[in-house]
C-alpha cells in the first residue's frame, strides 16, 4: 500500500548532514529557550541560519526535529563506554560507573533534552518511550548483566538484580540530578559527584555484598 505522503529517497551526503547538524544545534537552543510549544519553525530557522524552506526540506515539522535531537542525545550517551568487565571488582566498577553516569547526566548543557524530553512525554509518548527504552533502559541493562555475573561468582546476593542494578543509578543521582534538571543548583563538581557515588556504593554493598 502507498502511503498517503510518501517521503522522497534523500540521500545524505558529508555537505547535506552538516547542514543537518547546523538545524539540530540551532533547533536544540530554540527549545532550551522557549520551550516545545514556544519554539516556531521560523525561529528554529532563525536560530540555525536557514531559510525556512531549507528547513523543510530536512523536517516536516518541530515534533520531528525534536525527535532528531533525541536520537543525537541516543547517540551521544550511547557514546560512553563503561568498563562492566565481568572479571573487574565490584567497588571499583560501581564507583567509576556512578561516577561517569552522573557526569554524563548532569553536564552543563545536557539537562535541556532531558528537561523537553520530560515535559512534552504526556503529549508525545513515542519520544518519552524512545528516550526511556534507548538510553535509561540501556544503561541499567548493562549494568544489570555485570550484576549478574558477580552474583554468579559470589561475590554479591540480589534476588532482584534488574531492580538493584536501578536502585544504584537512582542512589548515584541522590542530591545532584533532581537539583541539576531542575535548574536549582549547577551542574555537580566531580569532587561531589565522588563524594555521592561512594556513599551510593557503600549502601549498595551493604545490602547486596556477600555477608
């Protein structure tokens, strides 16, 4: 069956996702100022240095462009390469873990897809669904497998490991996320972010660490 408005084959080139790039990086600070329903595809256009019709031709409309940005922020903590070695300690990965986690969750800069993300999740559940499923879900699942093969070796006891491996992250982002994404304090410093994660780790080892 075709459909009623069949998208023409583009194909993209070095130039052509470039200027891609450029609508993303002006559409992401459009929507970090004035928000999903403030943001207009002419000040997006404004914002990036493109004619509107340059514009359209990447995007039908802002509910697609912030999909872009969505899968870029995807893209961009997928990026990130935990060591969850099964055969590596378990204090020394929860701590390097936690620690670039919350880095990563709380970098000036990288609250404003989050935040979007969060407000317009009711209106648009396919995007809140895509961001939850391909960067929360993905990095508690990894986590969970390490969790599981140090339960394997017996060095921890978790009857629930996929809610232990969450109960972590939620522990690591204690006092320095809710803050961050909420724009009450700026982002931590790594000192407090080590400070944090450490305590997380001394909690978690006390109720899952072999006795």
């Amino acid at each position: 069956m075709v459909a009623d408005n069949p998208t023409p084959l583009h194909l993209v080139g070095e130039a052509d996702s470039s200027k891609r790039r450029q609508i993303i990086d002006g559409a992401r600070k459009v929507f970090m100022d004035l928000g999903f329903d403030g943001a207009s595809m002419g000040e997006i256009a404004r914002a990036a240095g493109v004619s509107k019709g340059t514009l359209y031709v990447y995007f039908a409309d802002k509910s697609r462009l912030f999909e872009a940005i969505v899968e870029q922020e995807t893209l961009e903590q997928g990026k990130l390469s935990f060591n969850f070695d099964p055969k590596r300690d378990v204090t020394t990965t929860l701590m390097a873990f936690g620690q670039a986690y919350i880095q990563l969750l709380c970098r000036p800069g990288g609250g404003s897809a989050i935040r979007t993300v969060m407000a317009i999740a009711e209106r648009m559940p396919d995007v809140g669904r895509t961001f939850y499923n391909n960067v929360i879900a993905v990095t508690i699942g990894r986590l969970t497998a390490y969790l599981e093969a140090r339960v394997g070796l017996g060095d921890l006891v978790i009857d629930d490991i996929p809610l232990a491996a969450t109960q972590f992250t939620q522990m690591c982002q204690a006092s320095l996320f809710q803050p961050f994404i909420f724009q009450a304090a700026p982002a931590p410093s790594p000192e407090r972010i080590k400070e944090v994660v450490a305590s997380a780790t001394r909690m978690f080892l006390s109720a899952y660490g072999k006795k």
